[in-house]
C-alpha cells in the first residue's frame, strides 16, 4: 500500500508514488506533519519545505537508514525517499512553482 503526491491539474508527470512504509521518516525529518505538509502548497512555496526534510535527511542518514522498515524490493527505503521520492518532488515543484500539491491514499 502507498499513497500519491502530485502537482494537481498537471498530468500524470508530476505524480510520485510514495510507499506507506516511507512515513515514519518522513515524520522524524519533519515531526508532526511529515511529507504531509506540503498538502494545499504551492510548489513555489513546497520546494523550500521539501529542500529541509532533504537537507535533514542526509545529515541523518545513518540514523533513518537504521529505522529502515521497508521490504527488500527498497520501495519506502530511505535511498527510495530521498533520490527518488525528494528529488522529483523538489524538481516538480520547481517546474510548477504556481501548481498545487495534493496527496491521495
């Protein structure tokens, strides 16, 4: 199971599929909101948010990979959250700074 996070009104290229076993580090970068807070944002505004939890997470890195709960296929592993997951939504809402961010389970 999962959840999607896309650019809403911009096609399928700005969706990212994100694993339920990604949230508990989403929540340790970014307490209380997780990846969750960039719900209703511009990706103008988004891209700010994303770049802390990026930053945290690999200043941590050792750390969060030791929490690591996800299956042995990597998706929602911490290599999986932070060079794919991150990394498209930062490059997404730096393409669509004025689109809205929406997440679906």
């Amino acid at each position: 199971m999962g959840f999607e996070i896309q650019m809403a009104e911009y096609g399928d290229e700005t969706l990212v599929h994100c694993s339920n076993d990604a949230f508990h580090m989403f929540h340790i970068a970014n307490p209380g909101e997780g990846i969750n807070v960039i719900y209703g944002m511009t990706g103008g505004r988004a891209v700010y948010v994303l770049q802390d939890i990026y930053n945290y997470m690999i200043a941590n890195q050792a750390a969060l990979e030791a929490l690591n709960l996800a299956p042995a296929y990597g998706f929602g592993s911490y290599h999986d959250n932070v060079h794919r997951v991150l990394n498209k939504l930062i490059t997404i809402s730096k393409d669509y700074p004025e689109g809205t961010w929406v997440i679906t389970t």
